[in-house]
C-alpha cells in the first residue's frame, strides 16, 4: 500500500463526525450494517451532512455500501484499517540498529520496553 493511499485513507477518519460514523457502523458489526436512516437518527446529524461524510469515507474505502431495495446500507471496511496498522506497525523501530522490533514483541505477548 503506498503512501497516498493510506494518507488518504487516514484523513477518511480525520473529522469528529467521520470518526463517530465509522465507530457507529464498527459498533454494529459486520453483519446487515445500518441503514443511512439509522446513522442519521443515531448520530442526530441531517442526511445532507450525513451524505457528505459517506462520500469521504467510502472515497477513504473505510466504508462500503449497498443497496436493498430503496434501503442504502453502509458497513464498516475494518480489513482496510487493519492492513494499514499493521503496516504502520511493521515499521516500528526499523531504522534502529539492533533493535527488537515494536511488532514482534507485542505478537509475542509482550510490552515494549
């Protein structure tokens, strides 16, 4: 994953109301989702601002929706979010020489130091 696609997936989540969005939709599982009704009546926010913040996070691929009948669901994509903190994880402490890894420590049971 390169850089601008985790860059953009990160500012899918970078406003209170996309952040709570996702955590509703996380919340909920990942069986049926929540219907655009419910996220706007759960979150009181108006379908207008509601559509807005969709638009950002299914663009962000955090995500993703369906159509049943005349019923828009929305699921979260948490396979996305995973995979770019584990990226961002695999990473840890690269650059010291010598240095156990963030990632094989804490896979292991254990705390950083």
């Amino acid at each position: 994953m390169d850089t601008r696609n985790i860059a953009n997936t990160l500012d899918g989540l970078s406003s209170e109301t996309r952040l709570d969005i996702f955590r509703l939709l996380v919340r909920a599982g990942g069986g049926d989702g929540l219907a655009v009704g419910v996220i706007a009546e759960r979150l009181g926010i108006s379908a207008s601002t509601l559509a807005f913040h969709l638009r950002s996070l299914v663009g962000a691929g955090l995500v993703w929706q369906e159509k049943r009948g005349r019923t828009v669901m929305c699921h979260a994509n948490l396979d996305k979010l995973r995979a770019i903190l584990r990226l961002l994880e695999d990473e840890c402490c690269r650059e010291i020489p010598g240095a156990a890894h963030q990632h094989d420590i804490t896979a292991q049971g254990g705390h950083p130091s």
